[in-house]
C-alpha cells in the first residue's frame, strides 16, 4: 500500500471520528434548548420542539441567536403553507356554508400571520425582541381563535387542528428560545 492510500484511510478515520462530536456537540445545543424551554414553558412538548428544529437546515450550526431565527422561520414557513391549506379547502365544491365562513377568518388571519412572521424575522435580526414577541404573540393568537371560531358551533370540527396546534407550538418555541436570550 502506498503513503498516499495511508494517508487517505487515515484521514478519513480521523475525520469519521471528529464529525460525530461535532455533530452531538451540536444537537445538545437544540436538546439542552428545548428542554429548558419545556421545562419553563408549559404550552409546548419537547418532542415537538426537538424534532421540528432539527428538521430545518442549519439548525446544527447556529447558537442558541441562531435557533430562536429558524424558530420563527418555522413559524412563518407552517404559516405560509396553512394559508395554501386553507385555499385548496375553500377550493372544493359542497363547502359547509358554517365551514366556509369560519376558513374565510382564518384565512384572513393567516395571511396577516404571514406578514407579521416576515416582519418578526427582519425585527429579530436587528435585534428588537420586544416586537418580535408582539408580532408572534398575535400570530399565536390568531392560530388559537381560528380554532376557536369552529368551536362555536356544536358538532362543527375543524379542518385545522394539527395546523393551529402546530402554529402554536412553533410560536411557544420562538418565544422562549428568544426569552432565554435576555
């Protein structure tokens, strides 16, 4: 064997040993972080927390700034496709005059939501914690009475409860991960 294949197998040995620390060094950044944020938090799951964080891109080469930025990105991004859902639903024939009514607020408010959450985004980035927990508090709000307005009338169940919850549940996560910066 020659120095050259030596030297390949043994960097790569090297390097299959160094990936997985920095890797775990990383993850433990976004498990310590959505622990202590459930811990202190009881609006969210930290299966949740964990497994939606470490989905999105990046998310295992940030600190703890960069976790709270892809927590509203999150957020803005279910916002976005909530408000697509909700299209496609208003889209079929047949609707539940009652169903149409209530997906027509929601919608409203999902298209406000999308706006406020790229607001919060540039808002993070400068630094303004303050409005940026205004803009996702609303935002929260609105996932919480888009379920609600389905609730007023009895028997009515709503096409968007995973949707709202998850809303809300990526809300509750921005919220803390940006708290804990403070």
């Amino acid at each position: 064997m020659s120095f050259s294949s030596i030297f390949f197998l043994l960097s790569l040995l090297f390097l299959s040993m160094i990936f997985p620390l920095a890797t775990s060094c990383c993850t433990k950044l976004i498990d310590d972080t959505c622990k202590n944020a459930s811990h202190s938090d009881p609006n969210f799951s930290f299966r949740f927390c964990k497994t939606s964080i470490q989905a999105a891109p990046g998310s295992r080469c940030v600190n703890l700034r960069g976790l709270g930025l892809i927590a509203v990105r999150l957020h803005r991004d279910n916002a976005t496709d909530t408000r697509c859902y909700i299209r496609q639903l208003l889209g079929k024939k047949g609707l539940d005059p009652a169903v149409k009514m209530r997906l027509e607020d929601c919608l409203d408010m999902y298209i406000d939501g999308v706006d406020s959450l790229t607001e919060a985004i540039r808002e993070y980035r400068d630094g303004n914690y303050y409005h940026v927990n205004v803009l996702v508090s609303a935002v929260m709000t609105y996932s919480t009475t888009c379920e609600d307005g389905f609730k007023e009338i009895k028997g009515l169940a709503s096409p968007l409860t995973k949707q709202n919850d998850d809303a809300f549940q990526l809300g509750a996560i921005s919220l803390s991960f940006m708290n804990m910066q403070k």
